[in-house]
C-alpha cells in the first residue's frame, strides 16, 4: 500500500478514536479499546511502507 494512503488511513483512524474516547469516556471502553488497535495496525502498516521506501 501507498505510503500516503496509509498516512491518510492513520490521521483518519486516530480523529476517530478521539470521537470514541469522547463518546465513551473510557479509555478501557471495548469500543475505544478496539479502534486503539485498529489505530495500532494502521501505524504498524505505515512503518513498514515506510522503512521499505
């Protein structure tokens, strides 16, 4: 995948755990817990396009 794509997927994911933590309140919320590591996968993507590039 792109590396701007993903960076793009990144800012988009993180701005929506941001929406989560405010609707929920809790950082152990499953709902912030889930897009946490859906955030976490997306980095990971980003570092690996990135240490290919």
């Amino acid at each position: 995948m792109n590396q701007g794509v993903t960076l793009l997927r990144v800012e988009r994911a993180r701005k929506r755990l941001y929406q989560v933590q405010k609707k929920y309140g809790f950082l152990t919320h499953p709902k912030v817990i889930e897009q946490s590591r859906k955030l976490d996968d997306l980095l990971n993507q980003y570092q690996t396009c990135k240490s290919k590039s």
